[in-house]
C-alpha cells in the first residue's frame, strides 16, 4: 500500500507531496526561483506550478510546451526497464528514470527531482547567467566606447604638448642640443606608438571579448526558450562549459599602460643646457625685482636700496608698525614681482651667509605666527632651497630633500618657466643646476626669502 502511495506522488510531480513528503527511500532537491528575473528574460512566464498546468497542452507536432515560459517538455522517453515514462530526473546519477527506478530500481535511495522542477531549475540558472552576461556586455561597451575613447583623444593632446614642450627648448640651444632634441622626439614618438598600440590591442582584445560574450549569450538564450526538457537537462555540462568560457572574458579596467609615460620627454641634459642659454641671452632676466618693505619681517634690515636684506641680532631689532603683508615671527620677506606668465629668473648673492633660504610661495603664504604655515618650505604653499650648517636642501610641504653641491656656491639664481610650470636652481658663476621642480601652479608666484646669518642681496 505504501508503495502504491509513493508511486502515485512520483507520478504527480507538480504536487508537494510528490518530493517532500515521501519516506525515507526518496530524495529530492530543494530549489529556490527568481520570478522577476525569470519572467523578464522569459517574456513574462509563469512559475513551476503554471508550467505544469499548461505541460498538458499538446502541439500538433506531439510535443507539450509552456508558450509564455519557454519550457519545451516533448515527448516523455520511456524506461526499458519498467516501460514507465522517464520523467524524474536523478541527481546522484545525473540521469533520466521514471518513478519505479526511484522507488525499486537502481536509483532507490539517490536523490531524485521531478524533471518538470530540474528543467525550471536549469532555466532559471540560464537566465541568472544570461542577465550577468548582458551587464558585463553594457559594461565592456561603455569602456568601449568612453573611455578608450576617451583616452586616444587625450593621447593626442598629451603627446602634442610634450612634442611642443621639447621642440621650445632644443629651438632656444639648436646647434648644442641637435642630437638630443632627435633622441628625445624619437622617445616621444616611441611611447606614443607604445600607447596608441596598447590602445588598438586593448580595443580589439574587448571588442573580441564583446563578440565572443554576445556570441554565447545568444547561444545560451537560443538553448533556454528552444532545447526541448529532456536534451536541456543532459546538456548541463556542454552549457556550464560554455558559461566557464563566457567567465574567461573578464572585466576591462584602466591602467597606466593606457597613459603617456611624462618621463619620455624629460632630460637633465636639456634641462640644463636650456637654462643656460636663456640665462646668457640678451634679456636673461627679466624685469627686475626687489624686497617688498611691507613684508620684511622685524627679524630682519632693509637696505635703502631695498635689495639687501641683513639679520638682525635680538638686542638690535626694533619694533615696525603692524602690517597684513608683514612676516612677524619668521625671518623672512618677498619679492616685489608677481609671476604667473613668461619665463623669469633672478640671482642672489648669498656670500658667506651660513643659513638662508631662497625660492618662490603664492601671494596667500600665511604672514603671521610662529606655525609652519608661515614657514618657507614647511607648507604647500612654497618651494624653496635651504642651506643650513653646511648643508643644502630643497624643502616644500615640510618634506626636505638633500642636495649634492660640490662647492658653496656664492650666488644662486632662479628660473621660473611659467609656460612648462618649471622652478630651477642653478649656481650663477657655472650654471649648474643644483635642483629642478616641475609642478601646477595653480595662482602667481612671489620671489622668497629667509636669512638667519649676515646678509643676502637679490643682484637682477
């Protein structure tokens, strides 16, 4: 009698009591079914329960289908063991067999499902990965086409920009820098193919990749709403093949690779040499800058003049009248001449001073109290060389970084190119360069002093 009840829920796959509530002889899985998903990739299906309630409709050609679904149930084989239809499917087996097999047979005790419920099943796997397929395709055609767009135009700009950057600087020393300037526009050049191939590949490997996913997917979705019920439940394999191939494509992702390399345009050579040339030229430097009054700090003595600027000891200073634009704790001062275009320089003859600084801040450099934000060098605000106790660094944003200067030099010139947003240090008497800075300006620039031993005099 238990047999006979058990038969008949085996029969009756659509009733609960068909898998989960036989004896102990019978396993089934449990699957969980994501009906929005399902039944927008579907054109709007119905559930497990509809489908097995429209299953019993016939096609002219002798095949059962759910319309709406996409379900394609065909005819049921027949088990040549018990002659009984086969339409459970064993998990433990993954196979076809009919309810004696289950019950009797070589699967007694495997777990079983109602085949109606795998092939529900193995659809809504399909969709889940069709969906995933379809955004990984949106998101490989956005990267597509804005941002491998995107940088192929910045490449040109960039590439343009260094070119010209390079073409000034060899134009202003032609005859010493011929060689260089050919060694350099071929290193320009290079990079650039390195990118614009980069690119190219990088296209072509993800318009591949887009192909090859779009390929699938439609494979895929053709095998969802065509494979009839019993060829897609013993598909599993080929279709998980072809789903691992899909995951192999990958996710596109920007990388330096993708950007020109700013070093291929840079030379010390160059560098070097270009000072030279501007700074030996007939207009070398420029309109000439003094000390702004305003800004000299108590600490420090003026020349009438207004280009030399002496420490003073403690018991020497005297009180000055409040000024905004006055350093008050500080031993500093500015420079009269604002810069935010055109290449300028200007030389300082430090002398025997053994503790001076000498560089560029912006016009908003904090002039009041003791913090680093009135400090030079100690905030983002300037950018400056040190020499204190014999030695010489370049200080910016607090951070110090030591300079190999081969002799103390006696007068040190600046060069601040506005057009490259290049600050450079030199020794005046050989034109060495002692430290170079390039970095984005982003507001004018004022000559900046500091000196806490003897004197310095700005000379041009």
């Amino acid at each position: 009698m238990t047999e006979e009840l058990v038969s008949c829920a085996l029969t009756c796959p659509s009733s609960p009591t068909g898998s989960e509530k036989t004896s102990g002889s019978l396993k089934t899985e449990e699957m969980d079914f994501d009906q929005p998903i399902f039944s927008v990739l579907s054109g709007g299906g119905k559930r497990h329960e509809q489908e097995a309630d429209t299953a019993e409709a016939t096609s002219p050609a002798g095949t059962t289908a759910d319309s709406e679904s996409g379900i394609f149930t065909g005819e049921y084989e027949v088990c040549v063991e018990h002659e009984a239809e086969l339409d459970w499917f064993c998990g433990t087996e993954q196979k076809l067999i009919c309810s004696h097999c289950a019950i009797v047979g070589p699967c007694h005790g495997h777990t079983v499902t109602p085949l109606v419920t795998r092939v529900t099943a193995v659809r809504n796997q399909l969709v889940d990965v069709c969906e995933k397929m379809q955004l990984q395709a949106q998101r490989i055609e956005r990267f597509i086409d804005q941002t491998l767009t995107a940088k192929e135009q910045k490449l040109q700009v960039v590439a343009s920009k260094a070119r010209e950057q390079i073409l000034a600087q060899v134009s202003a020393a032609r005859e010493a820098l011929e060689e260089e300037e050919q060694r350099l526009l071929e290193e320009v050049q290079k990079e650039e193919e390195r990118v614009e191939q980069c690119l190219l590949t990088q296209r072509a490997h993800w318009s591949q990749a887009l192909s090859r996913l779009t390929q699938t997917r439609s494979g895929l979705v053709h095998t969802l709403t065509h494979t009839p019920d019993a060829q897609l439940v013993t598909s599993v394999q080929e279709i998980a093949d072809r789903v691992e191939e899909a995951d192999g494509v990958g996710e596109p992702c920007d990388t330096d690779q993708l950007n020109l390399n700013p070093d291929c345009s840079d030379s010390k050579l160059l560098r070097a040499l270009w000072a030279t040339a501007v700074l030996l030229g007939p207009n070398a430097y420029g309109p000439s800058s003094k000390f702004d009054e305003r800004t000299v700090s108590p600490l420090l003595s003026l020349s009438d003049d207004l280009y030399t600027l002496t420490f003073f000891r403690k018991k020497a200073r005297q009180l000055q009248l409040y000024d905004p634009a006055r350093f008050d704790c500080w031993p500093n001062a500015l420079g009269s001449l604002s810069m935010s275009s055109g290449t300028h320089s200007w030389v300082v003859d430090v002398g025997q001073s053994g503790a001076f600084k000498v560089g560029v801040c912006y016009t908003s450099l904090e002039r009041k109290g003791s913090g680093n934000e009135a400090r030079l060098g100690h905030n983002s605000q300037s950018w400056v060389l040190s020499h204190y106790d014999g030695d010489y660094s370049f200080c910016h944003a607090g951070k110090k970084e030591p300079l190999q200067v081969a002799r103390k030099p006696q007068r040190i010139g600046m060069l601040l190119d506005w057009p490259s947003q290049t600050l450079l240090f030199y020794e005046a008497d050989s034109s060495t360069v002692l430290h170079s800075v390039t970095h984005h300006f982003s507001a004018a620039l004022l000559p900046a002093f500091a000196v806490t031993d003897r004197s310095i005099t700005i000379l041009h």
